[in-house]
C-alpha cells in the first residue's frame, strides 16, 4: 500500500524515523502532555507505539503521522509530535460505519498555541473524505480535556455525546470519554489551511 505523507505550509505530514524514537519518548514522559491520559510512557512503550503506527501506515496508507515543522514563529523542528488517521486499537462501544477512524494528535509542550494541531487537523481530514474516501472520522478524549475538544471544535467536528471506554474499569476517573464526529456527506466548516476560520 502507498505510504501517503502530507504537506500544509508550516508542517510535514510524514512517515516516522528511527530518530523520532528519542524525542517521541520524551513527549510521552513529560506528565502535562500526558496529563488526560491514564499514565506517562516508558521507553519501550513508545516504542510500541511508533511500530504500530509504522505498521498502521503499511497496511492502510495512512496513519498517525509523526509532525515535522518546516516553518514557524518558533522555527522548524524534525519533530515535534503526531497527529493523524488511526483505528482504535479496542472494540468502539458506538455505531460507527466499518472502518471506524479516529482523527488523533499529540504534541510536545513547547509546540502549543500555534494553531499546529488545527492545521495538521485540517490536511488530515481532507485526506481523509477526499482521497481515503473515508466515510466518517471520529474523535474522542476525557471530558477535562479542553484543549483537544477545541481542536475538534475548530476543526469542524460535532459532538455525540459520551461513552465508557471499554478499557477503563468501572469507577476510573479516565473512562467517561466525549465523542466528536466528521461525516464525508455532510463535511466540516471548511479552514484555511493555516486552521483559522473564514470570517
Ligand atoms: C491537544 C493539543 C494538540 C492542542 O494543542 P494546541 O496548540 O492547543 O492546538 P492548536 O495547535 O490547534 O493551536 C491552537 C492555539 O494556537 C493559537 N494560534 C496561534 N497561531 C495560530 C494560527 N496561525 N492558526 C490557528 N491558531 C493559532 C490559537 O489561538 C490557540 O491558542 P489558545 O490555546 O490560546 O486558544 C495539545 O494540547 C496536546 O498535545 N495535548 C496533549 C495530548 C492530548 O491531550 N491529546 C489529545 C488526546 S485525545
């Protein structure tokens, strides 16, 4: 299968590279990037992570890309997060057509408040519906989590409610979830692709 990468004008959409392997492990232990997940990640766990988006994108073209920045008010960084087109990795406990597709991201700290996630966001999506054919995407995270409900926000997603993610037990503070969702047939406000809105 094509192994699809994608541009937009500050950032890079790519494949991941064994020198991703240090900063993404260093993202994934710093608790405020992790702080609306169930745990920081060890070494070997991010690890983990980066063979099965690698695999991800073997197998289906697209994935959560590893970010590069090419071009910013903060400069350019070979790294500097992930963003992108995965399937959950559990059983979704929501209708969803086959396959069900979740648009996720994940960025270092100092990469915040640039609007790179929105732009990343956007490219994916219309990956996503124009050249995927993909027909739907959702999106979901902890009710707490404000800033990634805004990207979805910003993004053009609709909220559907909330579930209980089967991997929680019972009384976990990190099982509720919100879900967000983008259909192909009735797509999102359009962006510009830096991510800001047409007023
Ligand atoms: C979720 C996450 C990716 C959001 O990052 P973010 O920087 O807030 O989101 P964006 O990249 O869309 O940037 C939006 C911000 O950049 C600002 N901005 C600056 N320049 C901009 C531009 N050219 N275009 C758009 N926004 C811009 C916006 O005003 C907004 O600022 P605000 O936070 O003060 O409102 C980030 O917080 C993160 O990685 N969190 C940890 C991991 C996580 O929780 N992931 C989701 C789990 S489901």
């Amino acid at each position: 299968m094509t192994r699809h990468e994608l541009r937009t004008p500050r950032l890079s959409l790519r494949a991941w590279r064994d020198s991703d392997r240090e900063p993404y492990a260093a993202m994934n232990a710093d608790p405020e990037v992790m702080r609306w997940f169930p745990s920081t990640m060890s070494r070997e766990q991010s690890d983990a992570g980066i063979d099965r988006f690698s695999a991800h994108h073997d197998e289906h073209g697209y994935t959560a890309w590893a970010l590069e920045v090419l071009d910013s008010d903060r400069g350019a960084a070979p790294f500097v997060g992930f963003l992108g087109l995965v399937r959950p990795t559990f059983d979704p406990p929501f209708s969803h057509p086959v396959p069900c597709v979740e648009i996720g991201w994940r960025l270092a700290r100092p990469w915040w408040g640039l609007g790179l996630a929105t732009e990343a966001g956007s490219a994916a999506l219309r990956f996503a519906f124009l050249e995927a054919g993909l027909p739907e995407v959702i999106s979901f995270t902890v009710p707490p989590n404000i800033r990634s409900q805004a990207v979805m926000q910003r993004l053009g997603l609709r909220y559907d409610g909330v579930f209980a993610h089967p991997r929680a037990t019972a009384g976990e503070w990190w099982g509720p979830h919100v879900l967000y969702r983008a259909a192909a047939d009735d797509p999102p406000a359009p962006t510009d692709p830096s991510g800001r809105t047409h007023s």
